[in-house]
C-alpha cells in the first residue's frame, strides 16, 4: 500500500503547474514555464520520498497547451532527457504515478470535435507517462462521461470510442466512478465489455451508489486490476461538513481513514488522497497506516 497526494505541494515553496494564457503563447514561454514545472516536479517527487509518500499525481498543466493546435513544437524532444531522469528517479525509488485530465475529456460526449479534443488531450498525457519512461502501472483516470438522457446508449458510446483508442492510452487508462452520473456498478458494466481497470473513488461511491457496501464492491473491482497494471488504485476523501454534499473535506479525518482502512481489508490498495490540504494530510495518513501491514 503506498499513499499520496495529487498535483501540488504547498510546503517546499515551488508550483509544478504554472501556465499562461493562451494569447501569450511563444515557443520561448513554453520551454521556460515547462522547465520550471518538471524542476517543481522533481523538487516534490524527492521531499516525498523522503517523508515515505510513494504515489503522485502529476499534474495536466506540466506542459502548458501540449495538446491544444497552437503547440507545434516539439516539446517532447527539447524536454525528454529532463523527464527521461525523473523518470529513473521514480523507478528507482518504488513511487506510483498516475494523472488525471480535467473534467473537460468526455470520451462519450455527442460532439465529435470534443471527442477529438478529449483524445488529443489523452495522446498528451499517454506521452509524458512514455518519456519518462514508466509502465502500464502508471495510469490515466477517467470518467465516463456525460448520460445524455440515455444512460445505456451513453455507456454503449464509451465501450465504442474506448475500443478504438490507440494501445498507448489504452496500456494507460483506467475508469473512475463519479458522484453524479457512473457509479461502481456501471464502471464494473463497462470493463466486462473492454477490459478497462475501474479505479475505485471511496466518497463518490458514498455520494452515488447502487446500495453497495465498500467491502462488497472492492472485492470486485478489484479483480478488474491485471499483473501488469499493478496494485488497484483508490482515490479517498470525506465529506467537508459545512459545505454542500460532495464537497471534499479540507483535512483528512483520521477517524473515517481508519475505519476506511478496517474495512478495506484484505484488499491491498494504492490511496490518492484528495484532501484540499494535499501533503500535510498525507503525511498524517502514513504514520497513521504504518499500523497497517499492507503499508509499505
């Protein structure tokens, strides 16, 4: 079991996902705005390590505009070797990455320039896992989609675009329930028909459900996960309690982590944690979970 956090670290004073508004874009501004992120990346993927948190999320805006057609250059050449390094460094050290593309990738969304920019938007991100170097273990998150008043037809949709992705993103991409519209359930519909991992989100399955409990459902979701697309992957956070339902919370509550560790056993787990106060919650889940003999 390794635990994590995504995207930003507020403690070592640097920010891996700078960018700049699209009008301003140059060549120049690319390079200079990229290479301070991925220096930002390194900067965070050493100060885990060093505190024994073994997963990360990277975020989308590594690379400002990679997939939009104003990028032509390319980046993927002036950059490799400095991503190509971190990448060693993350094998070397036993951490998981994933990343997780912004709410705007709907790859079952009824307009077709969307879909095209969705999967651009995944070519992208299947690219920077390839330049640094990492296996199918490193993964993709996404969600199913938009229902569009026909949930069957919309999950049918998926099944079809999803097939014919290119295998790059494909050897990457794993399903994630959401708290509106795909729950567990559907995510487990939609692997029996392509094989797609489901990647278990704990407070969207609180928030959206078929009446299953967390044991229940993990023991299935579980058997989505491949050899070689590592130990199955868990996203974790709890309610805000002032906010409206689905908020997450701005610490993590330890009482609910433990319980959540309870009763997850015996299935071992990599935990994102998305928790508003992103490492500092993390480093109360290890020592928490030091107890927990699934840890690492």
């Amino acid at each position: 079991m390794r635990i994590g956090y995504p995207c930003i670290n507020r403690t070592i004073g640097c920010r891996g996902g700078r960018t700049f508004r699209l009008s301003s874009y140059t060549e120049k501004r690319l390079l200079d705005t990229a290479g301070s992120n991925i220096a930002c990346l390194k900067q965070i993927l050493e100060w885990n390590l060093q505190n024994h948190i073994l997963f990360f999320r990277i975020t989308s805006d590594l690379i400002p505009f990679a997939s939009h057609p104003v990028c032509t250059f390319p980046w993927q050449k002036y950059l490799g070797d400095e991503l190509a390094q971190i990448g060693c460094f993350i094998e070397e050290s036993g951490i998981r990455i994933s990343m997780h593309p912004d709410q705007f990738i709907v790859l079952n969304s009824l307009d077709e320039k969307i879909v095209e920019r969705s999967i651009a938007e995944l070519f992208y991100h299947a690219d920077i896992i390839d330049i640094l170097g990492l296996g199918s273990t490193a993964k993709i998150q996404l969600h199913g989609g938009g229902l569009y008043g026909n949930p069957p037809e919309s999950m049918a949709r998926f099944v079809r675009r999803y097939d014919r992705l290119d295998p790059l993103i494909r050897r990457h991409l794993v399903l994630e329930n959401d708290e509106q519209r795909f729950t567990a359930a559907d995510c487990l519909s939609i692997h029996e028909q392509t094989g797609i991992p489901v990647l278990f989100d704990v407070f969207h399955h609180r928030c959206h459900n078929q009446g299953e409990g967390i044991t229940e459902i993990l023991s299935k979701i579980g058997k989505t996960w491949k050899t070689s697309d590592g130990t199955m992957m868990v996203d974790y956070s709890s309610q805000h309690p002032a906010k409206r339902r689905g908020s997450h919370a701005e610490q993590i509550d330890l009482d609910d982590f433990r319980t959540f560790l309870e009763t997850s056993r015996p299935y071992d787990m990599d935990i994102m944690l998305e928790i508003k106060d992103k490492e500092t919650s993390a480093l109360a889940a290890v020592s928490l979970a030091k107890g927990d003999r699934r840890f690492v």
